[in-house]
C-alpha cells in the first residue's frame, strides 16, 4: 500500500504508465494494478524509476490476467527487455504476490 502522496509526487511516472498501457491496449485493471504495484515500490533513485515502472506494468498486466510480451512492455515503456525481467518477480513477491512458476 501507498500514500496518496506517493502518487502525486510520480504523476509523471502514472502517465507514463498510462500511456504505455494505452499502447498495449490493457484495460483499467491492468492499469490500476501497475500504478499501485509502482506507487507502492518507487525507488529512490531516479533511475531506477524506468524499470520499476516497466515491471510494474508486466506484472500489473499478468495479475489482471492480460499477459503482454516482456519486450512488448518494455518497448512501451521505453527501456530494455532484461529491465523487465530482471526486476519483476522480485515486485511481485514484495507486494504479496506468488509470481507464476513457468
């Protein structure tokens, strides 16, 4: 969970991420779940934001059950498949979630 403030200090990163998942043509669960995933985990270093974000977005996608490519979200998000994948098991595990085992 999140602060209220949390979001308003990243609504650069909010839009971001809904402008990416308009891109991926995800619907509102998806979106809500990435921005929550995201706002509950943003890094403090601005450069890690990017891949947070991406991660947010892939595992938003897959709890609401709308699995998009790795390299399709991180191509919507503007950073590296690897970013992706390297980051969101771990996102998945910190807010509570069994990351699928494929």
């Amino acid at each position: 969970m999140y602060r209220a403030r949390d979001r308003i200090d990243n609504e650069e990163w909010v839009a971001r991420l809904t402008r990416a998942a308009d891109g991926l043509d995800l619907g509102s669960e998806a979106r809500s779940n990435a921005v929550d995933l995201f706002c509950s985990n943003v890094p403090s270093e601005e450069r890690s934001k990017p891949a947070v974000a991406a991660a947010s977005l892939y595992a938003g996608a897959l709890i609401a059950g709308e699995e998009r490519p790795q390299g399709a979200v991180a191509e919507a998000m503007d950073v590296t498949r690897l970013s992706v994948q390297n980051r969101w098991k771990a996102l998945l595990k910190e807010s509570g979630f069994q990351p699928p085992e494929w």
